[in-house]
C-alpha cells in the first residue's frame, strides 16, 4: 500500500513536471527565433529533462503498482516535452520554404529522439507494470496508448496485449 501510494504521489509531480514552455510573441524572423531557441528554449528544455529524470529515479524501488504509475507519467512527461517544442514557433522562412521547413523539422527530430524514446520506454515499462498488476484498461493506460499512437504515427500498441498476457482458454463444458 505504502509503494503504491508513493506511485500516486511522484506519477502526481511527474504530471505537473513539463511546465509551459517560454513563449516567443511575433515576428517570427530567423534571427529572433535562432535567439529565443538559443538562450531561452534550450534552457526550459534542459532544465525540464532533469527535473523529470529525478522524479522519475524515485519510483524505482516501488512495487509493480507504484512503478506502473510512475512509468506512465514519466512517458507522458517526456512526450509532453517532444510536443512542447515541435510547437514551438519557427521563422516565416520555415513555413514558406517547405525544403527549409522540412530540413528544420528533420534536425528538430534529430535532437528529440532520445527524449522521445524515453517517453516510449517509460510509458512501455509502465504499461508493462500495470499489465501484471491485472490493470490494462483504465483511463492512464489508454490515454498513455494514445499518447504513443500520436507519437509514432499512428501506430496501435494495442497487439502488446497479448504478449503481456495470453489469452485464456475457453471454459470446459460442464453439464451436470
């Protein structure tokens, strides 16, 4: 119970973790925006992987529960994060020259990958951990299945199910 709890209590600070990411107010010209990403961005993002990353060591002594909990906001927050800046605002440049936007978009992608796969893998784990503690249908773990759908193109997570847990086999006909 006592894992558990703590579980609810870091997955309640993972969710809150990834604040609001600075905003850039118009014009959208390449120079204010290599700025604005340079000095600011890239500092909120810095700072928003370690918060995470110490919250999310916390949940490793936990029980199954608890760590299930933890793996699943751990996820949310670091896709979160990915979201937060393929947001962010880019020059006019970018959204006018599509070979320039989609050069930027590649190297964004480039650099979030990693922040990426740990959302995956936290969110896998967590799924993993809730999966043996017999939840595999509750509001967090579709909403984490969605999450990783969006992530990775639409892709379902759902055939992970039956790896997780075979199915059973059908009831023996018993007549009496």
């Amino acid at each position: 119970t006592q894992h558990a709890l703590l579980g609810h209590a870091i997955a309640a600070r993972l969710t809150r973790a990834v604040r609001n990411p600075p905003q850039l107010k118009a014009p959208f010209n390449k120079k204010r925006v290599e700025d604005f990403v340079k000095k600011e961005l890239v500092t909120w993002y810095k700072d928003q992987v370690q918060a995470m990353e110490a919250l999310s060591a916390q949940g490793k002594e936990l029980g199954s529960y608890g760590k299930g909990l933890v793996g699943i906001a751990a996820g949310w927050g670091y896709l979160r994060l990915v979201e937060s800046l393929r947001e962010a605002p880019v020059p006019k440049e970018f959204t006018q020259d599509r070979e320039l936007g989609n050069e930027y978009y590649t190297a964004l992608d480039v650099v979030l990958d990693p922040v990426k796969e740990r959302g995956r893998d936290a969110s896998l784990v967590g799924l993993g951990h809730m999966a043996r503690a017999g939840l595999l249908v509750d509001e967090r773990t579709e909403r984490t299945r969605l999450l990783l759908s969006k992530m990775y193109g639409g892709r379902k997570v759902d055939g992970l199910d039956v790896l997780v847990l075979a199915p059973l086999p059908a009831p023996a006909d018993t007549v009496q």
